[in-house]
C-alpha cells in the first residue's frame, strides 16, 4: 500500500492550515526558498518545534546551521495543534517505572520539566508573544477512573515531590468545566495552553536572530549520511557535516528506519465565534486547558478572545473529512449542548506521529544523522525540548538524548508499509471503548 504524501494531500503548498491561528498571527517574517546548493554545519529537516528549537540552539553556540521546510515554519503540528501544555511524557510515571525501571522513569520525568521550564523560559528570553497561560486539567468521563487518578495525584505530590497538581472532586470539576459529563479530574497548574502558530514563527524569528538561515518551499528529495553528508532538496544541495530529520508525521518515506517506527495520524480542531466572557466563563471558568480520559481524546480550551477551541476525533484515513467542522461539532457538542447555536467559524485539521509505547522516538541514524518525533500528542513540550536535546547530541555526549534513545521504540507490525490496516482495527477497537 503506496500512503498519500502527507506534506501536500490535505494542505496547499506554502499556506499555512485555514486555522484560527492562521487568522490570528503576528505578522509573519518570510524566507527565502533555496536555489542552488550551499553548505553548513548542520542541516535541519522540518521547522516546527523540533527543528526550531534545534536550530536556536545550535546556531545560538555559534554553529552554521540551515533550516529546510517544504512549506513555511510552523506549518505543520507545530503551528496547528492544541496548544495544550502538558507535564510529564505521554505516559504516566507509573507505567515508564514498570516499562524502564525507576531510575529511567525519573530521569523522563526530569527531562519533561526541563522541557516545559525551556519552553517557557524561551518565550520569556525571545519576547514571544503567543498567548501563555496557565493550568491544565485532566478531567474523568468515568467515575471509576477517580480512584486511580487520585493515587496518581498522590505519587506525583509525594514520590515525584511535584506540588503543582491537585484532584478536583465531582463538584467543583463541574463548576470549573460547565459540562455533566465528568467526574472529578487532575489540575495541574505548572501546565498550560498557548497559541502555537505565534509560539513556532516566535521560535523562528529566534532562529534567524541567532544566525540561522532558514529556507521555506524547500523540500528535501532525499539525503545521504556521509562525511559530508549531501542532502538533495527540489532545487539544490545541502552539504553539512550532521543533518538532523524533525519532519516527524510528515516525513513519509525520507528514512524508512523512521517511518517503520513512527506512524501519522490526522486529528481535527475547530474554533467557534468568539462567545463573551460570561459564556466562556461557563464553559471554562478559570481559562485552564482541558482535555479529557477518553481514548479518542477531547482537547479544548479558550482563545485569546475567549473562543472555544475544541479538538477531536480522529478518522482512519489520510484524507481529511470534508465537513470538519460538522465532524468535531458533534463531540463538542457532547460535551457542551450549550454551545449548539454557537457559530463555528474555522475548522481544520493535522498530521501528528505517534509510535507503539506512546513515547517519542530519538535515534541516531549514523553517527552524524540524528531523529527525533513520534510526540503522541505530546509535543509542545517534548518536542521544543527534543530539539534542543539534538542540539545538545551534536555539539557534545548528551545525557538526556541518551535516556530518550535507550527507551525502545518498536516497529509497528508489518512496518512503514502496512500499519496502517493494524491501526485501523486496534483505534476502532478503542474509540468503541470509550463508549462503554
Ligand atoms: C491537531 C493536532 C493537535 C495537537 N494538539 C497537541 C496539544 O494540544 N499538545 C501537545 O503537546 N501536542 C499536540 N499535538 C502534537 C504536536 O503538535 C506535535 O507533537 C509537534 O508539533 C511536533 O513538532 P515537530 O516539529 O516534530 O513536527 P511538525 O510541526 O509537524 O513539523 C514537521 C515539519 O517538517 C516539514 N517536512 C516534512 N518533510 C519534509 C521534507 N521532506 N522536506 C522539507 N520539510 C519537510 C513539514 O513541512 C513540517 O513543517 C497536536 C497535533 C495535532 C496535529
């Protein structure tokens, strides 16, 4: 099975998904495509936050660094996902303890906070302005699933010493989310939401600032490790002495190792008119992130100018719904009947990566080719600080990068060619799941 070429099947070249994040950046610094062929240090595939923060960081220890994207920066997740700030990995610190042992779950968990300490600390130093706000809550659709998460608070507050997080009971989780539908959940005030268009072009502008040269509409055909290793882009040449791969759910077949480990999924958003304060404070009373304990996950929370953002659903195709906004309406409207007259005014989708255990995948694919994706959902903060643990990977020995490459990242059954037939059936199986 030939999949669809992700980087053009759903989108228009060089333009940015119709998002509500399209329609509410900042103006945007444009670069050039590359005609021609240069040279550099370092050449980075792919500038959403992967290869963003990969190439601040390297360019700001004063390496030559090229940044290629088919499109535009932050075009990809990076510029339309959820904005959704969350602590820890993917996977809870319970489940990476019996996957890698105590000692390595710590050092991920170490890792996530330095993440989301990174993340913060660059809008603060670049002066992004990108909407930054605080708190995330993980709310229960079950009300079994109470007792787990009240443990998980627990250790997190006792094992982890991680004060930020505090289970909100039945009650006051339905005056905080004006919604029936859950039972209590997990508030995490050191978590957050941002606008992640502003936050990738902010990252970019950082960049550039630092020295970095960033070329838009620059596909990479191919490339090929060596001394130096010769990357081939639609119309020129990169020669670089180390290349790093940030395409993550858009690579397709750029490295098959990758692709083998590392799967797209589509996931969808819309954003409705904006709703007046006293409405948002109904739906969302303290303006937190929240997402919910369904296995298709529910992620929502409000713009800037107190919009509901709600997103969902996945469907089981590399193309798009049609009708997105008729598609992610109705689970919204699941959980908020009250927003049935609301009008829904963008709708738009995107390709994340996930991997078999939910956790990314950083590998060095030749001592001087390095990868890093596969966020799960996960990586407005894993992936800023993916790239800089690149970064850290080529100019030095890099402990973290080392952590994260020694968790292992299996193959999905039948590799890059047939996973996807195995993923429809076992996310079917799933998304019924949540009905029970
Ligand atoms: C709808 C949606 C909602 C999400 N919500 C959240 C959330 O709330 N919180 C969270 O933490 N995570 C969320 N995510 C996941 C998060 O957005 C991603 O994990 C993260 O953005 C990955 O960043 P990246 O830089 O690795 O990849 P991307 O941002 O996808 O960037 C990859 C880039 O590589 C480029 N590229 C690929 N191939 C080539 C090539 N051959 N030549 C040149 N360029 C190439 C692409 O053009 C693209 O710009 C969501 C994702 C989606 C799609």
């Amino acid at each position: 099975m030939t999949a669809l070429n992700l980087l053009y099947s759903n989108d228009r070249p060089g333009q940015h998904a119709p998002s509500y994040y399209a329609a509410s950046v900042q103006p945007l610094q444009e670069f050039y495509s590359l005609d021609g062929d240069t040279a550099c240090d370092v050449c980075v595939i792919g500038a959403g936050f992967t290869g963003l923060s990969a190439a601040l960081h390297l360019a700001e220890s004063g390496l030559d660094v090229v940044v290629v994207d088919a499109h535009r920066a932050g075009w990809g997740a990076s510029g339309r996902n959820g904005g959704q700030i969350g602590s820890g990995q993917r996977l809870g610190q319970g489940e990476l303890e019996r996957m890698a042992g105590k000692n390595a779950a710590r050092q991920l968990w170490q890792i996530s906070q330095d993440g989301k300490d990174l993340l913060k600390s660059l809008i603060k130093r670049h002066k992004i302005d990108c909407d930054l706000k605080p708190g995330n809550f993980h709310v229960l659709h079950r009300e079994r699933f109470a007792a787990e998460t009240k443990a998980y608070v627990d250790k997190l507050n006792t094992e982890y010493d991680y004060g930020h997080v505090r289970f909100v009971e039945r009650d006051e989780c339905r005056e905080m989310v004006g919604s029936e539908d859950y039972h209590g959940g997990a508030l995490d005030m050191d978590g957050g939401h941002l606008h992640p268009l502003n936050y990738a072009r902010g990252l970019a502008g950082a960049a550039a600032k630092a020295g970095a040269r960033l070329y838009e509409m620059t596909e990479v055909r191919s490339y090929a490790a060596g001394s130096p290793c010769q990357v081939v882009t639609a119309k020129g040449k990169v020669q670089a002495d180390f290349v790093i791969l940030a395409c993550n759910g858009y690579l397709g077949e750029l490295s098959s190792e990758v692709a083998a480990r590392v799967m797209p999924i589509n996931n969808y958003i819309i954003a409705t008119e904006p709703l007046g304060d006293d409405m948002a404070r109904q739906l969302i009373r303290d303006d937190v992130a929240v997402s919910d304990s369904r296995f298709v996950v529910n992620y929502y929370r409000l713009s800037a100018d107190k919009r509901m953002l709600f997103g969902g659903r996945e469907n089981y195709s590399y193309s798009f719904p049609r009708d997105i906004n008729g598609f992610v309406a109705k689970a919204m409207l699941e959980i908020y009947p009250q927003l049935k007259d609301a009008r829904i005014e963008y709708g738009w989708g995107g390709t994340l990566a996930i991997t078999m255990n939910r956790m990314p995948h950083l590998a060095r694919l030749a001592p001087n080719v390095l990868s890093a994706s596969g966020y799960s959902g996960h990586g407005v903060v894993m992936a800023t600080m993916g790239g800089k643990l690149l970064a850290d990977a080529v100019s030095s020995t890099s402990a973290g990068f080392d952590v994260m490459e020694s968790i292992p990242t299996r193959r999905f059954p039948g590799g890059a060619m047939l996973r996807w037939p195995a993923l429809v059936l076992a996310m079917t199986w799933y998304s019924l799941r949540d009905r029970l």
